[in-house]
C-alpha cells in the first residue's frame, strides 16, 4: 500500500498545501493513503509530497498536477521525472 503525505506546515500552507491534500483526497484511488503531515524538513520548496514506500519526493506540487502524479506513478508506476525534488532526486533536474 502505497501513502501520500502532503507538508502542512506554516512554510507549505501558504504555498498552498491545503489545496494539493485537498485534490489528492478528492481523488479516490485504492489501496492509497492520503495524509497532512507536520514539517517534511524542506521549507521553501513546497508544497512538498512524499510518496511512501517509494520515497519519491515531489516539490512544488499545484493542485492541478496532481491528477497526473495519481496517473502517472500510483496508478502507471512511472515517476514523474520533471516534478522531482532536486535535492533527493538530482536526475529529475530540468535541463
């Protein structure tokens, strides 16, 4: 089973964390936790999300893309190279 946790931190929330949890819940897929969580440790580069087990971390995150990340990697298993977070995933750089 995989798990989804969105920051809802101070940092994250007035980037607007609150509506990216609010898509990925609105999006009802199964075996697929979703969840706020405290403070991701990576202040300035969310709204951020981590998808468990895979540990895939996802920055930047819009409410608009999240359609696509449930496409793509929960439901396709394909990492979504261009919205990896640079500082664990180097290779999902933007050229």
């Amino acid at each position: 089973m995989k798990c989804i946790r969105v920051c809802q931190n101070r940092t994250c929330r007035r980037q607007g964390s609150a509506k990216v949890l609010a898509a990925f819940e609105a999006i009802s897929t199964s075996d697929v936790t979703v969840m706020g969580s405290s403070c991701l440790g990576q202040c300035g580069n969310g709204p951020m999300v981590l998808i468990l087990p895979d540990m895939v971390w996802y920055s930047g995150v819009r409410p608009s893309q999240v359609p696509l990340i449930v496409e793509q990697h929960l439901l396709g298993n394909q990492i979504v190279t261009n919205m990896l977070y640079h500082r664990f995933h180097p290779q999902g750089q933007k050229q």
